[in-house]
C-alpha cells in the first residue's frame, strides 16, 4: 500500500461521508467558482489538483513552468495545465509536477536541469511532454529533482538527479543525472514508490520499505549513513500502509507514525534525538492512517521541516518545524478542526488539505500564489482555494 491506498481510502471517505451525511459541508464555504478535486499535492512553492474529469489545475510559483499553463508567470488562483489532456494520477516536486493517464503513459512539466521531466532532454517545459521510453505507469511521484514511475507489475523506474544514488540503478548514470527513465534494481514488485529530497523510498506488495539514495542523516533507515544507490531495507520489523521522504527525514505508518532521519525541527518526534538512522515511534500519532512531509527546507531560508498526518476522522495534524503563520513547533497537534480532510498536502512553507467534499484549503506563507486565493498575503486558518482566474 502507500500513497496510492491512502489516496483511494480518501476517496472511499469522500462518497461514504457525502453518502452517510448528505450535502453537509466538510469545511468553510468556499467560493461559488471553486473547483472539485480528487487529488491534490504541494510543492514547494505551488499546489495541483486533480478534477474529477481528471482535469489538472496548478497555482503559485511558475518560474520553471512549473504549473504547465505554457507560461512562466506566477498564478494566485487555479490554471489550467495546457492542453486537453486528462489524468488519472498527478504528483507535485519542487518545481516540477508528472502526472499519468488512464493509459499509462506519463507527463512532467516544469524544472527540468537534472532530466527530471524524463523527456530526454534537460530544457525547462511550460507544458506536458511525454516522458521516454514507452512505459505504462499507475502512478508517478515527482520529488526534488528527479522522478519515479510505478508500473502495474510492480517494477520501478526513475530519472533524473542521480548524484547520491537516487535512481536506484546501482550507480550514478553519467554524469550522474539521465533524462530518461532507467530501472530500479529490485527483484521484487513494488506497491508504491515516492521521490523525495535526494532520496526515494517504495513500498513492497509485502508493506516492507526500502529506501536509497542520499543517507547523511539516516535518511535510508538501514542503520548507517552511507549513500545507497541501490534499494536497502528499512530497519525493523514494520509492516507500513503509507510512507513518506522529506528533507532527509522519512515518516511511515504502521500502527502509528514512524520517523527517520533528520530531527533538528522535531519532524521525527519532538523527544526523538536530532538523529535517527531507524524507525522511531512519534508519540500521539496511533490513530493516524496516513502521513505526508515537507521537502526541501534546506533549500528555502528560515523553513522548518514538519509532518502532517491523517485520522479516519478526517482530523489532520502536525508536527515539526513552524508552518509560518499557522502553529508553533511542538508534538502533534490539530491543524485546523475546522475541516474534515480526505488528503493533507504538505509544502515547503504552506499546507493544504482536501475536505472530505472535495474543496482544497490552503494555509501558510503565500508569497507566490501557492495558497490559491487570488492574493500573495501569508494566511493563519486555512481558506478555502478560489476558482479558476487570478495573475
């Protein structure tokens, strides 16, 4: 299982709640324009979302393409990315995004200096291109910069930066990035893979996580520091249902949150160490079924690195760094009872969630747009996300 299984227990929640309670709202009123979606992630710096018709809309940061409008203009409310092109699956990085259709093939748009859009290229795309090779994927996760694909045998594949191992290949392709996908060395089939900070991590059909790639601080979760470029088995007896690689911090769930890492902001347990090189229970979390991390605060001056999890409530809650203008850094605590989620979207400096209703809330510092309401003023409360519109 993994972000796949989270994002259809998601799903079930939104038509079980909407089934069980009629209309009633799963958060504040949002604007009469505001879309529906089914899917939504952040990046560092903008947010996507998935419409039910598998239409992909992007906000906030643009410099690299990165919200695939065909443009590099910031934008403060939802864009559509170019071309009529539907998905079934959509994934932010930090400034890039891939999605993948119903057929399997796969898009990328945005930031593309490591071949992490896997066109075969290394030129910044403002639109989808197709990624090489041929592949049918059932889900995509960008992450820093590169990417991973999953195939519906459980074989995966990634492209991009490999200068710490993050491919997955067995050693750095020349010179040390590839711009179109290459194959994990693993025998087994993965149900789920994300791309993260310099890292990645899967998750076998057995729920064991193995991770590779950069592991100055643990990050792996082997028990050592040395960079892996060929997947290594988390340490432990754990049996995960959803997994996440931040910013050389990992968090997963089984029976609670377990956290990796880096712990210099908390974001592996406020009464962890500032290290860890395995999996450590993060107190409060038992009754959350799903987690997502914050990536790349190190690139971003003045972040902290945190984690969200999610209640079958539809409860959503936090630990770790400062999300600016939102908590304080502390053990897990309420995000905002105001809404009930279905998914909890963590950025480098915002957060958003989707309510149960399918409406997206965002939160945090909105300095590019990434919050989606038509302004660049940073927002305490989440408000909801307007509708399509906005420079």
């Amino acid at each position: 299982m993994g972000r796949r299984s989270s994002r259809v227990l998601a799903a079930a929640a939104v038509l079980i709640t909407i089934a069980c309670e009629g209309s009633e709202p799963a958060g504040p009123p949002p604007p009469a324009s505001a879309l529906r979606f089914d899917m939504l992630d952040a990046g560092y710096y903008h947010t996507c979302g998935l419409t039910p018709a598998g239409s992909a809309w992007c906000w906030g940061g643009n410099a690299f393409g990165t919200l695939g409008d065909g443009s590099v203009a910031d934008r403060t409310a939802p864009t559509r990315v170019a071309g009529t092109r539907t998905f079934s699956w959509l994934d932010a990085g930090a400034g890039h995004n891939c999605a993948v259709t119903a057929s399997g093939s796969a898009w990328c748009w945005g930031q593309n200096d490591e071949g992490q859009l896997g066109d075969g290229t290394f030129t910044l795309r403002s639109s989808p291109v197709a990624v090489s090779g041929g592949h049918a994927f059932s889900r995509v996760s960008a992450g820093h910069a590169h990417s991973c694909g999953l195939t519906a045998q459980g074989a995966a594949w990634c492209w991009g930066d490999d200068s710490l191992g993050q491919l997955g290949d067995g050693g750095p392709a020349l010179p040390g990035k590839s711009a179109q996908p290459v194959r994990v060395l693993f025998d087994e089939p993965f149900a789920d893979i994300h791309a993260g900070y310099y890292q990645t991590c899967g998750v076998t059909t057995h729920a064991e996580v193995w991770c590779w790639g950069m592991n100055g601080a643990g990050q792996t979760g082997d028990g050592t520091t040395f960079d892996r470029h060929a997947p290594v088995a988390v340490a432990g007896d754990h049996q995960f249902t959803a997994i996440a690689p931040g910013d050389r911090f990992v968090c997963g769930v089984s029976g609670g949150v377990w956290c990796w890492g880096l712990n210099t902001h908390g974001q592996i347990g406020v009464n962890a160490p500032d290290t860890s090189l395995v999996p450590l229970a993060v107190e409060g979390t038992a009754a959350l079924h799903d987690v997502r991390v914050s990536a790349g605060a190190s690139t971003v001056a003045g972040t902290e690195s945190y984690a969200c999890g999610l209640r079958f409530d539809g409860r959503v809650f936090c630990w770790g760094g400062a999300i600016p203008a939102l908590r304080e850094r502390g053990a897990p605590a309420p995000l905002d009872d105001r809404i009930r989620a279905a998914v909890v979207a963590p950025g480098a400096q915002h957060v958003c969630v989707l309510s149960r209703d399918g409406f997206a809330y965002c939160g945090g510092a909105n300095f590019a747009g990434q919050l989606g309401d038509g302004s660049r003023t940073a927002r305490g409360p989440l408000i909801p996300v307007n509708g399509p519109g906005g420079a």
